[in-house]
C-alpha cells in the first residue's frame, strides 16, 4: 500500500491554518475565498493571496481545493462567473460546490476545473452519485451518518463509474443531515447553506426530562482507530473537519493522521495513542456513525472543550489543585504545540510569491446564454400532500393534484405501498431527501411497478432513478433550487419537468428567476416547517428511551413526539414518524399568501402540506374544507381572491412567514 492510494485532506479557514497543514503533511487542502463558501466565520483567503498559497502548497506537494459550497443567488451570477473565470487562470486543483445551477455553469463554460460535491449535497445512494457525475463531479464527499458498509458499496460503485469517494474523519458531527438543516434559517435568516450557521443546536435549552440542557449536541467525530477499515472500503480522501478552528489544531490532527496512515504503509503497527487528539479542542470523541452504533454513547451534554474533563479522568484528579495542575498542563501542551507550528512555518512566505493582483485584471470571461422566463398564464394548479391512507380519499376535484408522503424507510413497506399506488392510480408519490441503502433499492422498485405519471422528490438519486425510467419527476423543496441555472439544469440535464423553488428565499431573491419553457415552478404556501432531519435519535436527550442504541426496529416501528425550549427564543418540536428518521419541526406552520399576489406570473404550482405533522398551529376547518379554500383563492378575481385568502389567515392559525421576509 502507498500514500499515493488515498489523500490526507485538511481544513484551511486563515493562512496560518494553511501553513500549519502543509507542514503536518496533508495531502490537500480544503479552503474559501471572503465570497461563496460554506464557513463564513472563517477568515478565509482572498484572491490578492490565492496564487501565493497555492505556489507554497504545489511546492510541499500539496493540493488546494476551493470551496464554493452555498446555494447562489440569481443576483451573484454575474460575480461567481468572473470568479470562476479568474480562477481558471490559476493553478487550483478543484472546487467544492453544492449548488446545481453552479454545477451546470462549471460543466458548459469552465470544464478544465476539477468540481467535487460537498457535504451539503447529503450524498448517500448510487442515483446520487450518477447524478452528480452526469455534471462532471469527479469526488463526492459522502454524508457523516453512513456507516463503513455502506460508505464500502459505494466507494466501490463509485470507483465502478470513475467517482471517487471522500468521508469526514476527524471533527465535529451535525445533528441533521447536511444541507437539510434550516434551524438557523428559519429562527434568523443565517442559513447553514449559505455557510452562515449560528448553530442552535450547540446552545442551551431548558432542561430535559432526562435531565439534559444541551439535547442536541453531539460529541466529536474520530476515525483514527479506523482507518484500516476505510482503506479497506476504498475510499480515497480522508477529510478532517475544522475550518474555524485554529492552526495548532490543524496542526496536531493532520500530524496524527499523517503518522498514522504512515505506518499503515510501511506496514508499522498502528497508535492506540489519541492524547495528543484529546489535547486541542474537542467535545470527546466517537465513531458511532462508522461503527453502525447509533444511540446515547454519541452525545455530550456540554458543548465546550472537554479537554480538561478528560484528561481529569486520566489523571484521577480528586481536587481542585489536581484539575488546576491539569490546565496548566494542557496550557503548556497547547503552547509547546504553537511554537513547534511556528517553528515548522516560519520559512513560508506567501506574500514573497503572490501574484493574486493578476487575478484582477482583465479576464476572458464567457458570454453566459440569456436566459428567459416564460410567463404563467391561466389559473394555477394546487398540490395537496399527505400522510395519512385515510386521507387518500380527501381530494377528489380534478384540479388537484394528490401527493402521498412515502417512508424514508421504504423498504420495510414497499409492498404495501405499491399496492395502495396501483389501487388508486391518480395518487402520487412524494419521495423524502433520506435514501440510503436498501431504501434507495425499495424505490426503483416501487417506481418500475407503479409507473406513476408523475413525482416530487428530495432525493435526487430518486430523481436519476426516475429520469432513467421516462418517469416526469418534479424536484422537491429541499433540492433547494435557488436560481435561474440550477432549474435550467433540472430540466435540461435531468429532464425534470419541474422544480420547488426554496422556501429559504425572500420575494426580492425569487422575483429575477427564469422560468424555462415548458418547466413547472413550484412554491409550498402552507406547511410544517422542516428543520432538520437526524439518523440519530433526538428522544434519547429528551423524553428518553429505554434502548441505548438505535436498532432496526426503531425505525420502522417508532412513532414519537415531544417538544424542546431553546432559551434563546421558541419551542421546536420533535416528530418520530414510523418508518422515517427523527426531525425538528418550528413551532409554528407556515403560511405565504404573499407570494401569490407577489409572484403570480412565475408559479405554475403550488403545494398546501396536510401531513400529520403536529405542531401548535390549529386549523379550524376540516382538511377537505381548507383544500376547497386554497383552491378558490387560485381561481378567482383579485377581489374574490383576496377574501379567500382573508379567509385562510382565520381559520389557520397561528402561522409564521420569517424566512420569506429574510431570506438568505
């Protein structure tokens, strides 16, 4: 075995983190400019000092990979195609992205660049990775949740279709599965896909039946005693979260990682030895993820360093004088750590090689195709999803289109579903973004028996899957489309024949998009906020559980609801449905009648959400009766139409609109 086999990839958020990764011995490095990427808290480089990093890293052997993983805006177009053109006049190595429309860009007008799928792209089944390489992405950062079996199918399909694979190491875990968490979002228009995370789920809550305050925080991720296992599985980079973090702390881990996959290639016995992990900042450690074992054993109720806990342990204080010697220690460590990097970098001089002045000059930049909208005429149609068999029966008009929500975890009840799919033909699927494994094989089953004309999907593997079978698929809302590209994309590159705009975007963000001829938009008015959503049990912190761990059976059978306080500002809710993973919901439904009288000339469709999702927002009408309400207020007269709207407002209540008034 040879290190050339796989990559030691390590995070840069400021030059001195840069510096100290490549004198640790990464293999590359993952970093943002001020503009585009996902950590906008780190300082980030700039293009006056690109051309000068990436000199100093070509020079250790190390690779530089740009991330520009958020969701662009119709109106950063213009500016992300002159970035993309500057950059094509440097020596990357890569881009990091998540948003589709970007993808598209890169793929028609900027081919030389090497383009790599983010974490926020929640890549977790087959469909995902064609999809992805239908647009050029040679690498795919796989979603955190997976464990070493399933990470191992699909490196080894990945490798099938020239795709490598890339898994976080080392660092800290999300709660919710990336690029679907809109907590931050929705509570003050910091939305973690535009790489602006306030992280609620790090902060205090009023304190738990079990006797938590920090239900949701989970401890650290460490694959370090692993790495057999994953060079075994095939994948190919081995990635260390830290962006914000400082450079002794880069330092310490990819200097640990870099001797331990060392002495996995000359054959050396591998280090138990994790002290020097536990000595910069960390929450505690954990695989449970890689190991398959989800439960309990993954969460820390304290979202600080923990390392002054641990090493109190190891040391066996027993008084305050023991756990004072114990951080004067750790302060010694840290500090003899800060030279040993300045020592290490001392001769790397970026500013005597940079040349980002360049950069700024003239640029061929490509004439971008114009894109044009084609206006909606003639009344809207109305999308109803639900839950609920008993609901199958709810919406007979013809002008409605009936969405039936299906189980994250659909293998367990495909059978059944197909059957209630073929008994009554005019109901349509509604895929949810989480897939994996199994699920993911249960839904091209389900779509080559049921055939159904048509489908909303959140999982654009599903969306591959059904592009591949000439069944019409609509992209769902959290596919996050956000601009004119990304929906020209669907259409052209996918064949989707429609797509959800985001319900992250304000009227001024969605107002400019570009309809394409012949595509449907799509906008949900009403629904239960989504949050996010966690393979990990969000009951265990909270109302508790009697199991330690998650096993198959939770899944399937689990059916749950509570509620948490976060001191800072209003309940969320806690839903288990049977058959699908546990999700935060806000306290309160949303409801946007302002788009339609706003934006009536972009939306072809839109969706009213009667799932049985229960939060604290009552409707004093029967779910029949709200749907003959929403259906009057798209087929009338401006004043008629208001009244129904008017109408609306009474008999749901109370509703929330913040994230259409922020927007991202």
């Amino acid at each position: 075995m040879t290190r050339d086999q796989f990559e030691l990839l390590a995070p840069g958020g400021d030059l001195d983190s840069i510096k100290a990764a490549i004198a640790a011995g990464a293999d590359a490095i993952y970093c943002g400019l001020d503009r585009f990427n996902a950590r906008n808290r780190a300082t980030n480089l700039t293009l006056d000092n690109l051309n000068g990093v990436l000199e100093l890293a070509h020079q250790h052997n190390c690779k530089i990979f740009l991330t520009l993983n958020v969701l662009i805006l119709e109106s950063e177009i213009p500016a992300i195609v002159r970035l993309l053109s500057q950059l094509n006049h440097t020596m990357v190595d890569g881009v990091i992205i998540q948003d589709l429309g970007l993808g598209y860009i890169l793929k028609h007008h900027f081919p030389m660049l090497d383009v790599h799928a983010s974490t926020q792209l929640n890549t977790h089944n087959e469909g995902q990775i064609l999809f992805l390489n239908q647009i050029g992405v040679s690498r795919v950062n796989l979603s955190r949740e997976l464990n070493i079996h399933e990470i191992k199918h699909l490196a080894q399909f990945g490798r099938q279709h020239d795709v490598l694979m890339e898994v976080f190491v080392h660092g800290s875990y999300c709660i919710g599965f990336s690029g679907l968490c809109y907590i931050s979002s929705a509570r003050n228009g910091a939305s973690g896909n535009r790489g602006r995370c306030s992280q609620p789920c790090r902060e205090q809550y009023e304190t738990t039946s079990t006797g938590n305050q920090y239900p949701l925080n989970m401890k650290d991720n460490s694959a370090f005693n692993d790495l057999e296992a994953l060079v075994d599985a095939g994948v190919y980079s081995l990635k260390v979260e830290g962006r914000i973090k400082k450079s002794h702390y880069v330092y310490t881990v990819i200097d640990n990682w870099r001797k331990q996959i060392d002495k996995l290639c000359s054959g050396q016995e591998l280090s138990q030895d994790t002290k020097e992990l536990y000595t910069v900042f960390n929450r505690d450690f954990t695989n449970g993820f890689l190991q398959g074992e989800i439960g309990k054993n993954m969460y820390i109720d304290n979202p600080r360093d923990h390392a002054v806990t641990h090493f109190s342990k190891v040391y066996q204080c027993t008084s305050v004088d023991d756990v004072t010697a114990v951080k004067k220690k750790l302060y010694d460590d840290k500090t003899a750590i800060i030279e040993r990097v300045q020592q290490a970098t001392e001769s790397f001089d970026v500013t005597a090689v940079a040349n980002g002045s360049r950069l700024k000059g003239a640029v061929d930049v490509p004439v971008m195709p114009t894109l044009t909208s084609a206006p909606v005429t003639g009344s809207k149609s109305l999308a109803v999803l639900i839950s609920s068999i008993e609901d199958v029966t709810l919406c007979t008009d013809e002008n409605i289109d009936l969405y039936f929500e299906l189980p994250m975890g659909l293998d367990g009840e495909c059978d059944a579903l197909i059957e209630l799919f073929i008994s009554n033909p005019t109901l349509k699927p509604w895929f949810q973004a989480i897939c994996i494994g199994d699920d993911y094989r249960a839904a091209e089953k389900f779509l080559t028996q049921v055939r159904p004309s048509q489908i909303v999907t959140n999982n654009f593997g599903v969306g591959y899957l059904a592009q591949s079978l000439g069944i019409d698929w609509i992209a769902g809302p959290q596919m996050n489309s956000a601009n004119s590209y990304a929906l020209h994309s669907l259409q052209q590159e996918y064949a989707a024949s429609g797509a959800f705009i985001s319900n992250e975007l304000n009227f001024k963000q969605i107002r400019h998009l570009k309809r394409p001829e012949g595509f449907k938009t799509f906008y949900s008015i009403y629904h239960p906020n989504t949050l996010l959503t966690s393979r990990q049990c969000l009951f265990q912190q909270t109302e508790g559980c009697k199991k330690i761990k998650i096993n198959k059976g939770c899944l399937k059978r689990c059916s749950k609801r509570t509620s948490i306080i976060n001191l800072k500002d209003n309940p969320y809710i806690i839903q288990k449905q049977k058959g699908s993973h546990n999700s935060i919901y806000s306290e309160h439904n949303v409801l946007n009648l302002d788009i339609l009288k706003q934006l009536p000339e972009l939306l072809t469709d839109v969706l009213v959400d009667l799932r049985d999702i229960k939060t604290e927002t009552r409707q004093s009408v029967t779910k029949k009766e709200l749907v003959a309400l929403f259906l009057s207020a798209l087929n009338q007269t401006d004043n008629e139409r208001d009244a129904a709207l008017d109408l609306i407002t009474q008999v749901v209540t109370p509703t929330a609109n913040k994230q259409y008034l922020k927007g991202l």
